[in-house]
C-alpha cells in the first residue's frame, strides 16, 4: 500500500481527481443556494430557474437551468420566450416559462401578453405586463449538465457517490498508511 500512494503519478492523479469533484460540488451547492437564497430576485439583471415541466420540451427540458434577464417589456415580440409569475387558473405563484404568441396594448396603458408552451394546444392566460420576470436568454451549459447528471439515479451514483466514496477510501488508507509508517519510526527511535 505504501508503495501505491508513494508512486508519483498516483499522487498527481488522487489530487486532479479530488481537486476536480470538490470544485464541481462547490460550484454546484453554490449555484443551488444562490438560486434558492435568491427568492426569485435578479442578481445583476438575471435570474435562474429550472424547468420543471415538459411544456417547451425541445427548446428547454426538464432539469434545463435557464437564465432569464430583466427586459423592458416595450421590447418583448411575438416568439420571445418570456418568464412570468402566473396569477390565475391554478398558476397562481408559479413561474411558467412560454412563448409570447401575441401582443397587445392594455387599456391602462400597458401592454398585454398571451403566451404558451411549444408542446401545448391550449393558450396560457392573458398576462400583464407587471408580470413578467425576463425574457429567457438561453440554457446555463454546465449547471445544465450537472443537474441532468445529479438529478438522475445512476448519474448520480456512478459521477458523484462513487467518485466522493473513493476520495474518502482513498483519505483513510492515506492516513492508515501514515500511521503505521508513524508507528515503526517510534517503535525504530525506542529501540
């Protein structure tokens, strides 16, 4: 066994290893709770969200993590995929991201939307210009692909559990090997 973790290039490989899941899992824990922490609120103009449901699937699928930026929605057209918080017909609360399908200006002077998912028939109720969050300014690559990886069973499993369980196997062996070598070099100076 010493002779394993005093070989050179196994050193290097355990740290590249352990390195590179402790960043991703920082990286990943760090998104999640500035998302949560964030309640929703922009942080320098965006806000991220994941998609729950399946209703703009082929564009955005579920566990895809978008970003949605702070628009003026005197700008917003016909096709743009907008964020809003439902107020009515059981979206009460929620935040639904579909595609503007038509405009209209509000008697009070500001401007109307009606929305709906790529994958749905029916029409999202009309909604108010107040209303809208941002319009969606893409997928977020990597955290995209970690939480496909997470939120599955046997990516988490095999890329995440397995990697950490090895880590840790790794960290006691390195420190029985330690102790025992520790142990001779006393057990070597009584003598």
């Amino acid at each position: 066994m010493k002779k394993l973790f005093d070989n050179k290039a196994f050193r290097i490989i355990t740290r590249i290893v352990r390195t590179f899941i402790i960043v991703v899992m920082v990286f990943y824990v760090g998104f999640v709770i500035l998302q949560r922490l964030s309640g929703n609120r922009s942080i320098m103009s965006y806000r991220f969200f994941t998609v729950a449901t399946g209703s703009m699937k082929g564009v955005y699928n579920i566990n895809d993590v978008i970003a949605v930026k702070d628009c003026d929605t005197n700008d917003l057209k016909v096709g743009d995929d907008v964020a809003y918080l439902g107020s009515r017909s059981g979206l009460e609360g929620k935040i639904i991201v579909h595609r503007i399908i038509r405009t209209e200006d509000s008697s009070d002077g500001g401007k109307l939307f009606t929305t709906k998912g790529v994958n749905s028939s029916v029409e999202d109720p009309v909604i108010h210009d107040n209303q809208v969050l941002g319009v969606v300014v893409g997928k977020v690559p990597v955290i995209t692909e970690i939480n496909h990886i997470v939120r599955s069973q046997l990516g988490f499993f095999s890329l995440i559990f397995c990697p950490l369980v090895l880590v840790i196997v790794l960290e006691i062996l390195q420190t029985i090997t330690d102790y025992q070598l520790e142990k001779k070099e006393i057990q070597a100076i009584e003598k």
